[in-house]
C-alpha cells in the first residue's frame, strides 16, 4: 500500500473537483505541496526515530556515566601514589638547649631560618578489605547492568510510539478514502435525482435532501484530511522531521509479525524479556552488594604502604627518608553509622524486590489484555468485512429500485449511511488487529 499524507497548503474543494475524483478499492495518493521520492516502512521509521529521539539519548548517557563508575570501582583494588609538598612559615627559628658537665648551657638551631621545605611521595596497594573493595565492584556493575535495560526499555518503548502514530497515517489515509467515497456515492447519486427531477418523476424535496447531504459528506471528508495532516504531524515529530514534511508509508506484512496465542507461553515469554523485570533485579542486586560492601567498612582493613620524604633544612645526615610497611586499619565502634547505612541500602534492595512483583503482575495483566485485544480485532475484522459487502449490495438494490422508481430516496440515502458506517468499521477493525499485534509484541518484549 502506499500512503501519502498532505502538506500545509490550501486546497479548494469544490463540488466540480469532487467530480473528477476517481475513488479505489487501494489507498487512494493525495498529492500535496512538497514532493514525495519514495515509501518508508517501518523498520526505516524505526531505524530514524532510535538515531533521534533524545530520551534514548538521555538514558544512554546515564549508562555510559554508570560504565564510569564501575572503571572507578575496580581501580581501588589497584596502587595509588600520591604526592605532596608543603612550605611552612614560623614566627621564629626553633632553637634547642644543650647543656653539657663543666661547659656553660647553649642554643642549637634545629634550622637555618624561620621557614623549611617538605614533599613526600606515597604509596599504597590494598592487599585485604574484607570484601569492600569486590562487594563496591559488584554493586557498580549490577547497577550498570540495570542501566543497560533502561536504555532497551525506552528503545522498545520508541519503537512501539512510532509504530503507533505509522497505524494512525494509515488508519487516517484509509478514513479519507471513506469520506471521499462517500462523496463520490452521492455525487453519482445526485445526477440520478437531478435527472429524474428535470423528468418531473420526482419532487423538490428529494433535490434538497441530496444537496444537505453531499454538503455534509463534504465537510466529513475536510475533517478526514486534517485528521491525516495532524497524523502525519505527530509522525514526523517522532522522527524530528519538520511537521509539514510529506509522509508516504509503505506497510508490508513483516513489520507485524502474528504471535502464537497461548497465553501462557506469551507471559513467560513476556516475564523473561521485559527489560523492566531485568533492570529492577539489577538494582535490587546493586543496593544488596552496596550494603555489603558498607558493612565490610567496620572490619579490618590491610594495605602495603611505602614512602620518600624530604626535608630541606631538618638537622639530618640525609634529609631524604624511606619508608615501607603495612598498615592496619579496623573501625571497631563507631556508634552505628556503618550498621545504619547498611541497613538503608538492604531497604532499598527490598523496595526494588516489591517493586519488580508489582511489575511482575501488571505484565502479566498487559499480555493478557493484548492477547484478548487481538482476538477480539481478529474476531471484528471478520463481521466487518461481511458486514461491508452486504452494506455495499444493499446500496446497489437501493440504488436500482429508486431509478426505477419503485424505491424511495430516503431508502438511497440510508443504505449509503449504513455503507459507510460498515466500511468505517472495517478500517478501524483493520487497523486495530494491526495496532494489537504490534503492543501484543511490545508488551512480550519483542519490538
């Protein structure tokens, strides 16, 4: 099929145009302003939306600043050196008293003047945390995992919004093509009755009333039309294209696939792929470790340690110092602080855990209402459509009997109404079974 939704630019309608207006059983081309080279599907509307949309952007941000907190993590298990300097001022040079048997008490300095020089460089290799190092690790990379399936949660969301607004261009393309065949019926409707009227076999009354009548299809097919711009609108903002920008799509088969219709392989299915399930076990599994790796705080703590010092002024045989060792170190009390933000961080873990039921269940309710949606379309496409062909039959027989006066045109003007209101439910069933199978595959997780 190949639709075509219209530019912002006027366009006179007129019953003489109406006229020239040659209505198919396929979609109809409604050529506009701006010039259209070829039809996009949906996996190319797919494929523009997910390079633009700015959410995916955002979120995939928010991944890659998690990749860089997991690179942080796993760099405290590795050596940090560290170096300082420092220049000091006193009030006064430091001095020291000396006194020695049978010589009078005197003053050393300790420095030249009142003001010294010292730098260091140091050190530091942890060899044991008590799992505060591996626990902290752990914690950034479930957290960066859970990231991750945010960003294939607002993909699949994406994709499903657009394959959204690509249903409504066609189900709005194909409402215009109702309105205009419409138009078209009581065009041809209204040569019977003019001609009839110039014959003197009918009265005023039935003038009047096709004339009311064309009018109003008029107007419909004009809110038909704008209907299809304001679709075509939100269509190319999803794909940041410029609002009036012309739209010609092409649906084929395979941008739909039919999913089987077992409920409970659709919810399992649904259950293992859902990228909300995913990300909330990752962040469960993030506040867990993250309060292990608190907790580990309070227990012993041992690294490698070595260091130069060097002192410009200090009384020494050599002012530069070396220095290696391990170092200790064991919070035995601390009034609670490290037991207390653990415990925090294990809330957290288990409102993520009531979190992820919820989301459990609502998935579930989600499969099944797609699931029934799609049956019932299935089950409306079918009466619809032989709805439409007896609708269709009785217009002809209306039709016949009042050129041959045996007829009223009343009973014309209802058959046409009923016409059009069956072949409307026929592009609604149409395009609801296409809608349902696309959500029934978002909400098993397979967009």
């Amino acid at each position: 099929m190949w639709l075509v939704t219209r530019s912002h630019c006027p366009m006179k309608t007129t019953a003489r145009s109406f006229r020239k207006v040659r209505w198919s059983g396929a979609f109809v081309l409604l050529l506009f302003c701006t010039t259209v080279a070829g039809a996009e599907t949906l996996e190319e509307a797919w494929q523009l939306a997910l390079a633009h949309d700015n959410r995916l952007k955002a979120v995939q941000e928010s991944a890659a600043a998690a990749d860089e907190s997991l690179f942080s993590a796993a760099a405290n298990r590795l050596p940090a050196l560290k170096g300082q300097a420092a220049y000091s001022r006193l009030n006064q040079t430091p001095e020291t008293a000396i006194t020695l048997p049978r010589f009078p008490s005197m003053t050393i300095p300790l420095l030249q003047d009142d003001s010294f020089f010292a730098s260091q460089m140091q050190l530091s290799v942890p060899l044991f945390t008590s799992g505060r190092i591996s626990k902290g690790i752990a914690s950034a990379r479930a957290a960066s995992e859970a990231y991750k399936q945010e960003v294939e949660q607002i993909r699949q969301q994406v994709k499903f919004e657009v394959a959204e607004a690509f249903v409504r261009v066609l189900r709005a393309q194909a409402l215009v093509e109702v309105a205009g065949s419409h138009v078209e019926s009581l065009l041809a409707h209204r040569q019977d009755v003019l001609r009839m009227d110039r014959e003197g076999l009918v009265s005023r009354n039935d003038v009047l009333s096709v004339e009311v009548a064309l009018a109003d299809a008029k107007q419909s097919l004009l809110q038909a039309e704008n209907g299809l711009s304001l679709a075509g609108s939100a269509y190319n903002r999803l794909l940041g294209r410029p609002f009036d920008q012309a739209v010609v799509l092409e649906w084929s088969g395979q941008d739909a696939l039919e999913q089987p219709e077992n409920e409970e392989a659709l919810r399992s299915a649904a259950l293992s792929r859902r990228p909300e399930l995913k990300s909330l076990s990752h962040q469960a599994e993030a506040y867990g470790a993250r309060a292990g790796s608190i907790r580990a705080e309070a227990l012993p703590q041992l690294a490698a340690q070595g260091s130069w010092l060097h002192f410009d002024q200090v009384p020494l045989t050599d002012n530069d110092i070396w220095q290696a060792g391990l170092v200790l170190e064991w919070n035995v009390f601390d009034s609670g602080v490290i037991r207390h933000r653990a415990a925090a961080e294990e809330r957290k873990a288990r409102m993520i855990d009531h979190r992820k039921e919820d989301a459990r269940t609502l998935i579930e309710l989600q499969v099944r209402q797609a699931l029934l949606d799609v049956q019932e379309s299935v089950q409306r496409k079918v009466v619809s459509e032989r709805a439409l062909e007896q609708a269709e039959e009785n217009l002809k027989v209306a039709r016949n009997r009042y050129v041959q006066e045996i007829g009223t045109h009343t009973e014309v003007l209802d058959a046409e109404t009923l016409r059009i209101r069956s072949r409307s439910n026929e592009v609604q069933a149409r395009y609801d079974l296409m809608l349902a199978r696309i959500r029934l595959r978002y909400v098993v997780g397979d967009l």
